[in-house]
C-alpha cells in the first residue's frame, strides 16, 4: 500500500511537472500571463480528483507544488531548459526509492499481513464482546435475585463477584504497601483507588488494545496454555463436565478478566466500575466479608418494631468471610432470610426501596452501553480496513494460494460482526431488571457456553499469529521416529468453497479415533493441531451445553404461564436472545477451521526479507513472460473485426461531451472556481512582490502560497479541523526547529550535524507514535513539514534567526484564515446540511431492505406472487438493491444479495460519524443543538439498522424454511400493509424533501405501530392456540422472537421518522384512511384522504402512545395490552434516549479517517446544488442505481 501510495505522489508530481513546463515554454518572461493556464488547469483537475480513486484529491494536489515552484518560485533562466525540471523530479522518485529499499532492510509488511492483523484484532474485539455480555447476564441477574438466595447457582453469583472484589483488593493492598515501602524515604504516601473487578489486568489489556500488542500474551503464553491444557484434560474425560463438577472446579479458583472496560486515559487515576460499587454495597463489608445487615442495604425502615429485630439479630450465627458455592453455610440463607424478613414485616413494618440500587444499576448499565457501543465501532472500523487490506493483498499475486483463505474469513468476521449486534441488540436493550427470572435458571449454562466460547477465541488469536507451530515444524517431533505428523488431520485446501459445510464436522474433522489419542500426546509440544484439538473439544462443550439449555427450557416451559400476559414480553425476548446466542456458538466451528487451515498455511510461506525477495522474483517473472507473450503474438497473423462506427449527430457528441464534463468536472463546480482562482491570483501577487518588494513580512510568502494549496478543501468543516491541525504544527514545529538549530549552532560541524539528525529523528518518532491511530494523525506532517524546514534553514549558515520561525507562524496562519474566509464566502460547503441529507435518506433504504428480506421469507408466494414483490424495494441511486434482480432466486442467490446490501449499509454509518464529527467545527458552539440533534438521530438510525440484522438474522439464518412458509400463512396479509406502510412514509418524506428548504414540509401520518400490533396479535393467537404441543415448541419459540424482532424494528423506526420530522420542523397531516389497501405507493395510487391537524402540532411531533395492541385469543385484557405497550414504548425510549455525556463518551473513539479520499466519497454524490432535486427519480422511478462498486474499494 506504501508502494502504491507513494506511486500516485510520483504520477502527481509528474502531471505538475508536464504543465509547469509546458506553461514555462509559453508564457516565459512574461509570467503574469501564465495565470490564464493555471486557472483552468487547477479548475479541471480539482474536479476530476475529487471524484476520481485512480488519483484522489488529498494526493493529487500536490501537483500544485511543483508547478507553483517551476513557475513562479524557481523560474528557469532559459526557456527550454529541462534541467531544473528533471531535477524537481527526483522529489518524486527518490521517496519511492527509499521506500523500496528501506522496506526490504526493514522488512516492510505487505497488504496480506496488515490482513492477517486486522483478522486477530477482530478476533480479539469479538472476544471482549462476548466477555462483556457475560458480565452484563451477571449484573441482570444481580437485580433480578430476590432474598433469600433460592439455590447454589444464585449463590455461585454472589460468589463469583465477590472473589472477584477480594481479589482485585488484594493486589491493592499490595500495590499500597509496596508504594509506601518505596516512598517512606520521603515521607509520602500514594493514594489510589483499587480497579474494578471486572477490568483485571486492565493495563495489559489496554496496551494491548490501544497498541494491537500481544507482548503480555507471549508473556502469559505458558501459563494460559497451560491452563487451556488442564481444562482439556478434564474436559476430555467425558468431553464435558457435570455442573456439580464444574462447581467443584469452580471452587478452587477465582476467575479474572480481560476485559478494558474502562477506555480512559492512562494519565488519569482509574476509576472504580459500577458494578463494584454496587456488589461492594450490597454485598460485602468494609472488610469484605459479607453484610450483616440487609435492611441497611435494601430499605430504610421509619417504623420497626425494634424488640423483635433485637432478638432475631441475637439468634443470628456469625458471618463466615466466604460464601460457601455449594451451600454448605446454611448461615447464608439465614442472613438473607433476615433481609427477607425484615423487608416483609407485618403491619409494624413500613420500609420504602431506596434509590441507591436502582442508580447503581444504571450507571453499571451504562457502564456496559458505552462500552460495547466502542466496540461496534472499533470493530466496524476494522472490518472496513480488513475489506481494503484484502483487495490490495489480491494483487499479490505470489500469494495467491492465500486469496481462499482471505475471502472465507473476511466473509466469516462480517457475519460475525452482524450476529453480535443482533446478541447486542438483545442483551444490553430489551431485557428488563424486573424480567429476567428465566435467565436465573439456565444462567450457569450460559456462562458456561460463553467462557467456551472465550476460550475458542482466545486460542485461534493465538493461531493466526502463529504462536503455535505445526507438528511438522517442530524440532522435538521431526526428531522423533515413531511420530508421523503427515496424517493428523483431514487435508482440505480452500480455493473454492463449494464443500464448506466438511468444515462443520465437528470432532469428526480428525480422522480417526487414533489420530486423537495421537494428538492429546502433543500436549507438552504445545503445537498447532493440539490447539485445534483443545477447540474441537470445546465445541462439544458447547454442544452439550445447548443442549442442556434446551432440556432445561424444556422442563420449565409451562403452557399457562410461559405465554401469559405477564410473561409474553420477557419470552419474545429471551427466546430471540437464546436463538441467537446458541447459533453463533455453533456457526463458530466453520471459523475455527478456517483459521486453522489459514494458520497452517501462514506457516509453509516465506516471511521478512524472503518475502520481499519472493516479490521480485515474482514480479520479475511475471514481465519476462508478459514480454514473450507479446512477442509471440505479434508474430501471429491475426485479423480483427473492424472497430464499430459510432453513429452520432454533431450535437449528440456535444450532449454526450457535456454530461460527461458536467459529471467528472463540475460536481463541486463552485469550490473548484474559488480554489482555482484563489491559488492563481495568490501565486501573481507572490510573483509580483518577490521582484518589487524587499519588505520584510513579505519575505518567505510563498509558504502561505503552498499552505494555501495544501489546507484548502471542499467544505468547511473538514477545512476548520485541517487548518486547526496545520497551525499548531506549524507553531510546534517552528519553535522546535528553532531551539535545535540554536543549540547546534553553538557546536562544531560533526556535532552539528549529528544533532540535527539526532533530533530530527527523535521528534519524528515521538510524534508519531504519539499520533498513531488517532483522529489527529496528519498533525505529524504538519509538524516535521516546520521543523525541518526552520532547523535546516540555518545549518549551512550556522545562523539561526528567530525572524525565520515567526514568519513561517505568521504566513501559514495568514494563508489559513485566508482559506477559511474564502471557502465561507464563495463556496460554503457545510458538512451538516450533507450529513443531514443522508441521515434523511438512510431510513429508505433501511425500509427498502426490510421490504426485500420480508418479501422473501415471510411473505406466502400464494398471496403475492414473485414477479409482484419488486414493487415494494424498487431499486433507484438511494437504493443499494440492484435494478434487475431475478424475479425468482434460489436461497443462495438471495442470500448473497441481502448481505451485500447490508454491508453496503453498514459501510455508510462510519462515513455519517465521520461527516459528524467535521460537523462539529460548523455547528460548535453556536448551533450547539443542532448538532446533538444530528448525533442523537444517526444514533438512532444506527440502532434501527441493528434491528433489522436482527430481524434477518432470526429469518434467514436460523428459522428453518418450513417454519417461515407456516409464519407468512398466517401474517402475509398485514405484512403487506406493513411494507406499504413504511414504503409510503419514507417516499413521501423524500418527495417533499425540497420544500424543507423553504419550511414548508408537509408528511402524513405513520401508522406502521398499529399494523405492527395487529401482526404481533396474530402471532400472539398462533402461539396461544399451540401453547399445548410440545413438538411444536421450537416453532413457538421463533415466533416470538419474530415479535421481538418486528416490534423493535418499527417502534425505532418510528423513533426515527418522529425525530426527522421534528428536526426538520415539519407539520403533519392526520389521516383517516384505515389501512385497507395492501399496495404499495406509487404515482399512480390515489393519496390518502387526510385533514390538516392545525391544533396541537407539537403534540403531533411527540411519539405517539399506541392504543391497539396484540391480543391473545381474547384472553387479554384492553388494560393488558396497554400496559404492555407502554412498557415496549418506553424501554425502546429508555434504551435510545441516552444522556448528551454518554454520546460524547461514545464519539471520543477514533473512528474518524480523515484521509481525503475517504471523506470526499462520504457525499453519496450529492452536490448541494443538487441536494435535494430526487423527486422524478422517486415518483418515476426511473433512476438507476449508482455503479457497482467493489466492497474493499477505499473510498467507502
């Protein structure tokens, strides 16, 4: 990629070299005239590189410099002389030169490399997903016991954290002590707060997630294997534990985590987790032990009779410091029994709950929002990487036995990455304090399954970074006769994947029973097949733990209760958080083989400087054969079919002339006109006062000049953050460069120059590392740009002047504000009025494919044929969906399209934080409000896409496709209204889009929440009336979970529709219509009859309350229902509407490319000229989609 990137600064320094001298050759002495060429050609230029990927905008402008320098900095004497010319060139070349040899000395690292990083740093992001959710099932379950604990398993809860607190307690007291040991010489003392005992060994962990370094996983290497090793053992005695056993082991040691809950700076004292607060106060003494006093915990009594409390505490046992985990201290049940007690007393008792549990919760709930909020986006931010390292490492071709491997486990960590935001979607959003009794039972399997699944992660991070050597590559094995490591697992190469379902075999991908034996005999060699064979055996832990879990959800089902009024909502939940976690486990066998295989691979190719030899060779090769080729061919007699004649009018060539010009050229036509003449009259100006003017300000201007070139872009937002970044480097860079050439000045010329580069060479490493990953990162180059133009400026003179470094200041921050007041008056591109036009955009094409997955799942064929489904996700350029989709496709086929849409619209919510974190620069501190009105909505939006990978996930990926076909029966017909619906809504929004501009905006009504509920009853009753047959019990299960899923989906998207309309100040029309017509909005269908609600607008804006809810069989009251949907209705609110300082929480993650390539394709391709003219293209429906672009393309 280096290559590549310093290849297009070649080709830019080339084109500018072409113009200046062919510039030159004209114009000669008479340079003011060459103004009429500069213009033109930085106005055509601008244009095309602003579209362009061969040649981006941010690379492509520095063809300015050498033309800039040639004409008017450095103009030749002569007006043919090509020298100076050739010798700008090697600016060019001479990069590219070092860079080739510095990356062979150094072992520069190739795409294919940065592809095989990127894959652990998911593997790892995903493993502290899973981690995290287990501690979010134990902080529910937290609020969900009630007192007196009921069983061993409420009692391993407690435990578990407690051991936890006392753990992380003593390494603080130890860490104290060792503190005050140190500092006693000067009479000092340390204090810090203990860390939290969900975060051990919170440090490693946050340099190894801020650093992508697994130095404390080499350091701990030994020991978690070893750990791993025993685990295996007791594992492979029955391939799984009884849970008693499993306590037993438990028992014996206390678990730590390895999760960076916290993500804040290591400069700031650690601060504690909720979750230690509350099970510290809840749960322990000062001292640790347990609490001898619930009522001082959980209530606070005004009236108690106190003579009774006093002879129950006298019959209290003492307090052992442990809970015992197999409930041997019956003193435990008594304590809490006490608190039950005390907190049921009779009519002498008047106790009120107090506040603190309940805030205690939600800062810990929070705590857990934000975090895995920042990992979503963390891991979102890796995928896209993964995607563009894996459409360079393709090109090489030396490593082509790879490109199987690379697509499988790029197409595997994005399937991935979707499931745990569905599991996100449940665990963390929807499942209730009060409602989550039925996860107490099956809890324990649960974290069994998801430590299972930890440990799977955590060994193949391991693999792909070749920790583990292959038993063929290691020396004690290879020396060992009586050892054949040839034949110890089935040989499966992927170059296609036509087969993948034998790499979900499991334990069977061994070979033999004997091959297993075999291999539990390299436990001590610590190889490769040994790893894989830990995670086939933990793969059958996970299998019978499903399948304890399904025995268990089996013998607790009760037909009255499980689908009552009071528990329908809590079982469309857990059911849909069951389905979905019990699927990703199980998916996870294809992505361990895949890594495995990938692994084993990895270690029979070259590596370091061979690979780099490999390359050449190859390269090589490969022009030797191309040249033969050519020559061979050339010797053939060959007789091509004469070249077709375009038939074209003179005035179709000016038309077809034209739109092409308009659409490579003029897209930002107003930016390119300013900046063209910006820079031409700049560079005359510069010209003319360097021949005239001996002033002393305007010596070194033509740094403001090239300032000016370099800063400016197209809007205003990416401008102010580029120029805040260009002044203070510029300003660091100034005084640096000057206190170093200060103190070189004063020494001899060896020592001169060894400080010079000593130092030149020390702050360019400290910065960068210093910037690396961040959103500043082009700070670096602002920086070395100053200091080493100051520093060496005075090295051949050895006369440093202070006058040299305020001039740089004063002339870059002359051409920066310069910049800034021309973008503002001439071209104000602001990145909110863009980023508010695809926020209004984004919702359509949400609907668009939720009207593409429903339409082939759950909708009967009988009722809407397929040749009639186009209508509801007709595709046009806001539309991802391709135009000509077959009318009939088989699963595959629409599998692959489906999830290609959705990476397509997961690839937009990055491009949206990136618009909004420029828009800040724009809105701040003036429009403070409209800027968080644009972060809550894309907030918002991003859950609404969360729900729909929910919902597809639930429907494609683990209904079965006779359970969808007995569904859709029974709700095609409502989901047709359903889609109408939101086809309706959304288009007449678009259509009226234009008049926003004069706040004139009129939209309906939705409706969508009511159709919703007349779904969900239908469900409802279909549940209801088989809640008796247990062989249907699984189908139940997907059913509600299907509710869950569609109630989640419309309930945010009306969210979403109500927070458009109010940031856009919209009126709405009530309408009357009762949603009888299944069809979809077109031009030809009649409106809606409506009436103008004048009265009440701003009641209208709020969400409204719904009063139709779903009813079973009957059985439910009209008062039930509402109650219900209350509580839908105000979780989603609860969930959504996060305090202002948890979003600014959330927006501290660097997931900002400021590369302009990347943030110049972030438009969608919408001047704002043009902004808002999509009215023919929607009502028509005649537009095309955007060209198909490739998903590892950068510019996404």
């Amino acid at each position: 990629m280096r290559i590549k990137y310093f290849f297009k600064i070649l080709l830019a320094v080339i084109i500018g070299l072409v113009v200046a001298y062919i510039s030159h050759i004209l114009t000669f002495n008479h340079v003011w005239t060459s103004v009429f060429i500069t213009q033109p050609f930085i106005f055509i230029t601008t244009g095309l590189m602003i579209q362009s990927t061969l040649l981006p905008y941010n690379l492509g402008k520095l063809m300015f410099i050498p033309y800039f320098n040639l004409v008017y900095f450095n103009n030749p004497t002569s007006r043919f002389d090509v020298i100076p010319f050739l010798k700008f060139l090697l600016t060019g070349v001479t990069p590219l030169i070092l860079v080739l040899v510095t990356g062979i000395i150094f072992n520069m690292e190739f795409s294919s490399t940065h592809f095989i990083q990127t894959s652990k740093t998911i593997l790892k992001t995903n493993r502290k997903f899973i981690s995290i959710i287990e501690r979010e099932f134990e902080i529910k379950t937290l609020e969900a016991i009630n007192y007196p604990l009921k069983n061993t398993y409420q009692k391993n809860i407690v435990k578990n954290l407690t051991n936890r607190i006392d753990l992380e307690n003593k390494k603080f007291n130890n860490k104290n002590n060792n503190n005050n040991n140190n500092n006693n010489n000067n009479n000092t003392f340390i204090k810090s707060e203990p860390t939290s005992p969900i975060i051990s060994n919170y440090e490693e962990e946050e340099e190894d997630a801020v650093d992508d370094d697994d130095d404390n996983d080499d350091d701990d290497n030994d020991n978690d294997d070893d750990d791993d090793d025993d685990d295996d053992d007791k594992t492979n005695k029955d391939e799984i534990l009884s849970q008693p056993q499993q306590h037993s082991e438990f028992k014996k040691k206390k678990l730590s985590f390895q999760i960076p809950i916290y993500l804040k700076p290591k400069k700031q004292p650690l601060p504690l987790s909720p979750l230690n607060d509350i099970v510290k106060k809840f749960h322990l003494n000062d001292n640790g032990s347990p609490t001898s006093s619930i009522n001082t915990e959980f209530t606070t009594t005004s009236t108690i009779d106190r003579k009774k409390i006093k002879h129950e505490k006298s019959q209290k046992p003492k307090i052992p410091p442990h809970l015992n985990l197999d409930g041997e201290n019956q003193e435990v049940t008594d304590i809490h029994a006490l608190g039950s007690q005390l907190k049921h007393q009779d009519e002498t008792t008047t106790t009120t709950t107090t506040t603190t549990e309940e805030t205690g919760f939600n800062r810990t709930h929070n705590f857990f929002k934000i975090t895995m909020e920042k990992l979503n986006i963390v891991s979102s931010r890796n995928l896209n990487y993964m995607e563009k390292y894996l459409v360079e490492a393709k090109k090489e071709f030396w490593n082509k036995d790879l490109f199987g491997y690379f697509s499988e486990l790029s197409y595997l960590l994005e399937t991935n990455h979707k499931k745990l935001l569905t599991i996100n979607t449940a665990v963390l959003e929807n499942i209730g304090s009060d409602r989550s009794q039925t996860l107490l039972e099956i809890l324990p399997h649960l974290n069994t399954l998801i430590s299972t699944i930890v440990k799977i992660f955590k060994i193949m991070e391991k693999q792909i970074d070749k920790k583990y050597k292959p038993a063929e590559n290691t020396p004690q094995l290879i020396n060992d006769e009586n050892f054949d490591t040839n034949n110890l697992f089935q040989t499966i190469d992927i170059k296609e994947f036509p087969d993948i379902i034998d790499l979900k075999k499991g334990k069977h991908f061994l070979k033999s029973t004997e091959s297993i034996q075999r291999i539990s005999g390299l436990r001590k060699y610590k190889t490769l097949e040994y790893s894989q064979y830990k995670i086939l055996m933990c793969f059958d832990c996970v299998d019978k733990t499903i399948k304890d879990i399904n025995n268990i959800l089996s013998e607790t089902y009760d037909p009255e209760t499980s689908f009552s009024v009071k528990n329908i909502d809590e079982e469309t939940r857990v059911n849909f958080l069951l389905s979905a976690f019990k699927k990703f486990s199980k998916d996870q066998k294809v992505l361990s083989s895949t890594v495995f295989l990938l692994s084993h691979r990895l270690w029979k190719k070259t590596s370091g400087r061979r690979q780099h030899l490999t390359m050449i060779t190859c390269t090589l090769s490969k022009w030797y054969n191309g040249i033969l080729k050519f020559k061979n061919n050339l010797g053939k007699e060959d007789y091509p079919l004469d070249f077709p004649q375009l038939n074209y009018t003179l005035k179709e060539r000016i038309e077809i002339i034209w739109k092409l010009f308009t659409i490579r050229v003029l897209v930002k036509w107003r930016y390119s006109l300013s900046f063209s003449i910006g820079v031409s009259v700049f560079s005359i100006v510069y010209y003319e006062l360097k021949i005239h003017s001996t002033f002393i300000l305007f010596r070194n201007l033509a740094w403001a000049v090239i300032t000016y070139s370099l800063v400016s872009t197209p809007t205003v937002g990416a401008l102010a953050f580029f120029s805040i970044l260009r002044v203070i480097g510029a300003i660091l860079g100034s005084i640096l460069g000057f206190a170093c050439a200060e103190i070189y000045s004063k020494t001899n010329d060896p020592a001169r120059a060894f400080i010079f580069v000593a130092s030149t060479f020390l702050f360019t490493f400290l910065s960068c590392v210093m910037t690396r990953t961040k959103s500043f990162e082009k700070l670096v180059t602002f920086f070395i740009l100053s200091f080493v133009v100051v520093a060496f400026l005075a090295y051949p003179s050895n006369q440093p002047s202070i006058i040299t470094s305020l001039l740089r200041m004063m002339h870059i921050l002359f051409a920066v504000l310069l910049v800034l007041v021309i973008s503002v008056l001439f071209s104000p591109f602001y990145e909110h009025k863009q980023l508010k036009s695809n926020l209004y955009q984004f919702p359509f094409k949400l609907t668009q494919s939720f009207n593409f997955l429903i339409c082939n799942t759950l909708i009967d064929p009988n009722v809407l044929p397929p040749e009639s489904r186009q209508l509801f996700y007709r595709s046009n350029k806001f539309n991802y969906i391709q135009k000509e989709v077959p009318i009939e496709m088989n699963q595959k086929q629409f599998k692959e399209l489906l999830s290609k849409q959705l990476n397509l619209l997961r690839y937009q919510i990055p491009i949206q934080r990136t618009l909004l974190f420029h828009s800040r620069y724009e809105l701040l501190p003036f429009q403070k409000s409209k800027y968080y009105h644009l972060r809550r909505l894309l907030y918002t939006e991003t859950k609404l896409f969360h729900s729909l990978l929910a919902l597809e996930f639930i429907t494609v990926s683990a209904l079965p496709k006779k359970h969808l076909n007995e569904i859709g029966k029974i709700i095609t017909n409502n989901l047709l209204k359903l889609m109408s619906e939101l086809d309706y809504s959304t288009r007449s929004y678009m259509i009226n889009i234009r008049s926003t501009l004069k706040n004139e905006r009129i939209v309906q009504e939705n409706h969508s929440k009511k159709i919703c509920n007349e779904i969900t009853r239908d469900i409802g009753e279909y549940i209801y009336k088989n809640r008796y047959d247990r062989e249907s019990l699984n189908l139940l299960r997907y059913c509600s979970a299907i509710i869950f899923c569609l109630i989640s989906f419309v309930d945010l998207f009306n969210l979403v529709f109500d927070k458009v309309v109010n940031l856009s100040s919209t009126t709405i029309l009530k309408r009357t219509d009762h949603l009888s017509t299944p069809t979809p909005f077109t031009s030809q269908t009649p409106p809606y009859n409506i009436e103008i609600e004048d009265e009440e607008v701003e009641e209208a804006l709020k969400i409204p309350i719904t009063n139709k809810s779903p009813r079973i069989a009957g059985h439910i009251s009209e008062r039930d229902i509402k109650e219900i949907m209350e509580n839908t209705d105000y979780r989603i609110k609860r969930e959504i509407d996060v305090p202002d300082i948890l979003l600014d929480e959330i927006d501290a993650t660097d997931d900002h490319d400021n590369k302009d390539e990347a943030y110049f394709k972030a438009t969608d391709d919408i001047d704002e000229s043009r902004e808002f003219e999509i009215i023919t293209d929607i009502i028509k429906d005649e537009s095309s989609p955007p060209p198909q672009r490739n998903i590892g393309n950068s510019s996404q």
